[in-house]
C-alpha cells in the first residue's frame, strides 16, 4: 500500500516537474517580442556587422585611387596559409633609377582563414578587414582577387621598401 | 497461430544474438563525424569501439612547418568551442619558453576571455544535452543567450568561434570601449536566466530519470583513463589546472573546484551547470579592475625559442588541453603535440555505458562534452 501511494505521489511530482518547464517556454509564447530570432536575409539593409569583424582582406585605396602597399612582401611571408602572392614590377622613377613597386597584390579568399596575421604584419597599414560576409559565388575562380584596384598608384607618403 | 505462439515458448528460437551496428559516422548524436562500432545484445550495450579519425586535419604536422604566431590559428580550430583557451596554451608556452613576461593587462583579458568562452561553450553543451534526450526547447534557450557572448567577442577579437585573439606576448587587439559594459550586462542577464535552465531541464523529471545512476565512472576509473574537466570532476578527480597550477589571472580570484562523487550522468551535468555560476563569478571579480597598459609586449618579428621541449597545459571547457613544444632553435618548431581532453575522455566511454541500454549511451556521451575535431586534430 506503501508504496503504491509513493507511486502515485511521485506521478504527480513528475507531472509538476513538467508544468514548471511548460511555465517558461509558455511565458515566452504568450509574449512574442521578446523573441530575438534575426529576419536574415529580409534585414540585410540594416544589417551592421561589428568594425572588427573580419570578413575579408581588403586594400585600403583612398578617393585619388590610392594606396600604401609598396610590395615588401610581409604579408605573402607572414600568411600561415599561402593565400597571398605579391607580383612586383620595377619601374624608372622620374630622376631616372630602378625601382620595385606592386604591380599586383593577389589574394585568394578561398584559401584564407582570416587570421588578421596579415594586416597585422603590413608595415605600411596598407591592408585591412573587410565586413562583407557574403562570400557565395558560382566559381571558385572568382574567390581569387586582386586587391589593389585597376589604375591605381602608390601614395605619396609611403616609405619605401 | 500455432506457429507464433511455438516462437514464443520455444526460448531456442528466441534466442537473442549478439549483433554490431555502427553509430556515426553521421549520427546526430554523435555531435560530428564520429563512428563507433556498437555491440548490442537486444537493446544492451555490450562493448563499444570508437573509430576515430574522419576529420584529422593533420594539424601536429602542419604546425612543424609554420611559424609560432601562426600556429595559434591552427588551434582555434581544434576544440572550435574553446578557443581561446587553446590559443592561451599555445601562447603561454612559448612565452614561458622565451620568459617573456606579459602585462598584467593582458593576463586579466585572457582570464574574462577564457571564462566567456568556457560558459559559451557550457551553454551550448547544456542546449545539446537537452537536444540528445529528447527536449528540443533547450536548445534554443541556450543558443539564444549564447549569442550575447559572441557577440562580445565579435566585437573585441573580430570572429565569433575562431578567434586567434591571443598571440605570443599579448593579445591581437586591446579590448573594445564596450566590453566592460556588455560583459556586465551579460553577467546580469546570465544570473537571470540560469534558473531558467533549471526549470527547464534539471528538474524534469523525464530528465532526471535517465540521468540519475546512468553511466557510472568510478574515481580510479577516471584517474586511469586521464578523464579531465567537469567530466572527471564528477567523479571526485579534483583536477582543475586554474586551481592546481593557475596560470594568467587565476591566482588572482577567488572560485570553488567544483566536485561532486556521485560518477553518474547526473552529477556530470550539474559541475557544468555549477561550474557556469563560478564562470561568472570569475568574471565579475576581473571585470572592473582590469589594470591599464600595454594590450601586448613586442616581440621580435621572427620568434625563435631556444633549444629544448617545453609544455604548458590549461584548462579547456572539457578538461585539460596541453601543448608539447620541441624546439631546434629554428622559427619552426621540431615537433608539436597537442593533448586534447576530449580525445582521452572518449575512451572512458566503453567503461562508462558498458551494460546500459543505447539510449542511455546517448546521454553518457552527451555529458562527455566531445568536441571530435579536438579528438582527430
Ligand atoms: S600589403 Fe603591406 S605587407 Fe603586403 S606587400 Fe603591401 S606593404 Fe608589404
Ligand atoms: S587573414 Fe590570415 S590567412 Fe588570410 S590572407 Fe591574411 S594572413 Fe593569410
């Protein structure tokens, strides 16, 4: 008998274990705006990532298309991955002499574990991160970049290698 | 009729044989690429061989061929969910290799960091718990306020999992202006919601009933495995290294080992669960006294160690992780070897669940926190 009674109270203790569970999931389905769940790809205008975020390598150019790599090769020897090549050229400089400059800073993103190793090491600060996340593409061709754009040229102010 | 009713009083033909079944490679429960060769009789677990290995990346040996700073990276990816602590030993050894003293800054960022992403990491385990014995609900309770800890770290390191925030001699980036500010918030909002979690799960009965003495663990047991972390901890190992041998910040604070003797899946479940009260209290005790100055020391920009092997443990959200460093005095390193705590708390499993029924394994691996890229690294 005494144990059938322990049966039946602990069928009711259970059952109460139960509903204390069921009072938090119920408060929150009877107040929805708590919820935090994020629209994605519906909030993508508003969508501000974090300054540090890092989403990508990029060159920083400024509005006269310029930037501040001078083709050292920091970056290319501090990458753990070998996801950056510097192809340099060398140039005659007005007063006549040689010089070495960045003819293209490539950058394979698909290779890149976005380790800021890089943009750490460019004594120049010629790199930084970019926050654009959305790297999908149909080719993985495409994920190959070169990162100082078309037409553009060293400033001013950068030391030289 | 006749026939049905011969099977069933004819014990002969009932007989039950012993049969394998593979679990995983791609089982949901075996939370990634992990198989093991199950021996069942009937619903029994009468042996199980885990096969390991699906996902080895072969990061001991591309470490030989990198340099110091860039193997850190390397790391984040091992155990993904404690990052930052992995990253710490790698670190760590290599200063104490070149004895290096880093800032006292820098020792009280690495110790929130550690213990944000110990909690990060306990939140998701909790969600998972409840996910494997049937309480889907958890789940979203726990990603949902582990979410506000990424995003500290989003904000202050730059990436939410793989993080490469520590570096030999400091740390990438120093902390961002509103990391004070978030970490308390969080701390507050984490205090609210932690019975919440109790509510949910703890106290279920349904829970508790396929807990309480499952999976036992006996402290020699466990000792002789090398089960480390909560897990071991719930079979009266006292092993935590922040106690045993405190690194960073923690001789600075005050916090409880948490034991408990009980070796079951229960007791494993509530240190974690206590272990997240101590996690914050932890954190608040840093979080206002974090000591101006440098976020980093500079070191040279190739970083050679000298001749000889060096170790540094810490200790991981799953036990203890320890970093093996032989060097040749070149940048690379002759050898590294990395012991990860999930890779010996996995072997424990067979001992574990051994005459249990294949649910109960469930709940037992549950509680072992595996995280498998951390085991074939
Ligand atoms: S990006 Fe910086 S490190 Fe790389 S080549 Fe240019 S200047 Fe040198
Ligand atoms: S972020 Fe890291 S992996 Fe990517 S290009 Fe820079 S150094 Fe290489």
């Amino acid at each position: 008998m005494k144990s059938f009674i322990e049966y039946i109270v602990s069928i009711f203790k259970g059952l109460w274990t139960l509903l204390i569970g069921m009072k938090v999931t119920g408060k929150y389905f009877f107040t929805p705006w708590k919820n935090v769940t994020q629209q994605y790809p519906e909030n993508r205008e508003k969508l501000v990532m974090f300054e540090r975020f890092r989403g990508e390598v990029i060159m920083l150019h400024n509005e006269n298309n310029e930037h501040s790599c001078n083709g050292c090769g920091i970056c290319e020897i501090n990458c753990p991955n070998g996801s950056i090549e510097i192809i340099s050229k060398s140039i005659l400089t007005a007063d006549g002499k040689k010089k070495r400059i960045i003819d293209q800073h490539i950058y394979h993103l698909g290779m890149c574990t976005l380790c800021n190793l890089c943009v750490k090491a460019c004594p120049s600060g010629a790199l930084a991160m970019g926050q654009n996340f959305e790297h999908a593409v149909w080719d993985r061709s495409l994920l190959t970049k070169v990162l100082n754009q078309e037409g553009s040229t060293i400033a001013e102010n950068v030391k030289e290698e | 009729m006749s026939e049905i009713k011969e099977i069933m009083f004819n014990s002969d033909r009932l007989a039950t044989d012993e049969y394998l079944v593979n679990m995983g490679p791609q089982h949901p429960s075996t939370h990634g690429v992990l198989r093991m060769l199950v021996k069942l009789e009937g619903e029994k677990v009468l042996n199980i061989q885990p096969h390991i290995g699906y996902i080895h990346s072969g990061i001991e040996k591309m470490c030989e061929a990198i340099s110091y700073p860039q193997i850190i990276h390397l790391t984040d990816r091992m155990d993904y969910l404690s990052a930052h602590m992995n990253n710490e030993a790698v670190a760590l050894c290599v200063e104490n290799a070149l004895q290096v003293e880093v800032p006292e800054r820098v020792k009280y960022i690495r110790t929130i960091m550690d213990e944000l992403a110990r909690l990060a990491s306990h939140q998701l385990w909790w969600c998972v718990m409840g996910m494997d014995l049937g309480a889907l609900t958890t789940f979203f309770y726990g990603l949902r306020d582990r979410e506000m800890i990424l995003d500290i770290f989003e904000e202050t390191c730059g990436a939410r999992l793989t993080v490469n925030y520590n570096l030999p001699g400091g740390v990438m980036f120093d902390i961002h202006p509103n990391f004070q500010k978030r970490v308390k918030d969080f701390i507050t909002y984490f205090r609210k919601k932690l019975p919440e979690y109790d509510q949910l799960l703890t106290g279920n009965v349904i829970f508790r009933e396929r807990t309480e003495g499952i999976g036992h663990l006996s402290l020699a047991d466990a000792i002789a495995y090398g089960v480390t972390g909560p897990s071991g901890r719930a079979s009266g190992f006292s092993n935590d290294l922040r106690k045993h041998q405190p690194y960073s910040a923690y001789p600075l604070v005050k916090f409880n080992e948490i034991l408990d003797h009980r070796c079951d899946t229960l007791a494993r479940y509530e240190v974690r669960m206590k272990e997240m009260h101590e996690s914050l209290s932890i954190i608040e005790q840093l979080i206002d006294n974090i000591p101006e100055g440098d976020y980093a020391v500079k070191m040279k920009s190739v970083i050679k160690l000298p001749e000889g092997e060096f170790y540094q443990r810490v200790e991981t959200a799953r036990g203890e992780f320890g970093v093996y460093i032989v060097s040749d005095g070149k940048k690379n390193p002759y050898r590294v070897k990395f012991r990860s705590p999930g890779f010996s708390n996995l072997f424990a499993l067979n001992n574990m669940a051994k005459g249990h029924k294949i649910a109960d394994l469930v709940a037992i691996m549950s509680t072992l926190d595996l995280v498998i890229p951390d085991i074939d690294r």
